[in-house]
C-alpha cells in the first residue's frame, strides 16, 4: 500500500496546535493532547436554558396578564 501524498493530514488542535486530534464519536473531535473537545452537534441552545427560559417568560406573560385584568 503506497502513502498517498493525497491523504489529508491529522486535524491539528486549535489549543495545543498538535496534530492529535482524533473523531472520538461521529460529530465530536478529541484532542489526544490537551484534551481539547469540539462538538459539532451541540444545538445553538442547552435543552435545560430554553425550558428554563420558556417557564420563565410564561410566567412573565401570566403575570402581566394578571396586572392588565
Ligand atoms: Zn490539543
């Protein structure tokens, strides 16, 4: 088997500049260094803020509809 000079190198660590970085699940890389982690598949917001975040502006709309009535 010939090393094809087409392979892509190893992903280099952003924090440690080491090419270690390795595709510890599908959508996270890991950095076998540093222990630098990147997630691909975190969504814009944490499950836990936006629920906590949707209690709280219910509870902000409930009571400004209380004042109004
Ligand atoms: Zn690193």
């Amino acid at each position: 088997m010939t090393v094809s000079t087409l392979t892509p190198p190893s992903v280099q660590c952003p924090e440690c500049g080491v090419h270690s970085i390795v595709e510890y699940k599908p959508t996270v890389y890991h950095c076998l260094k540093c222990d630098f982690e990147k997630d691909l598949s975190i969504p814009p917001e944490p499950k836990g803020t936006g629920l906590g975040a949707a209690i709280t502006g219910l509870a902000g709309f409930g009571l400004g509809l209380l004042i109004l009535l």
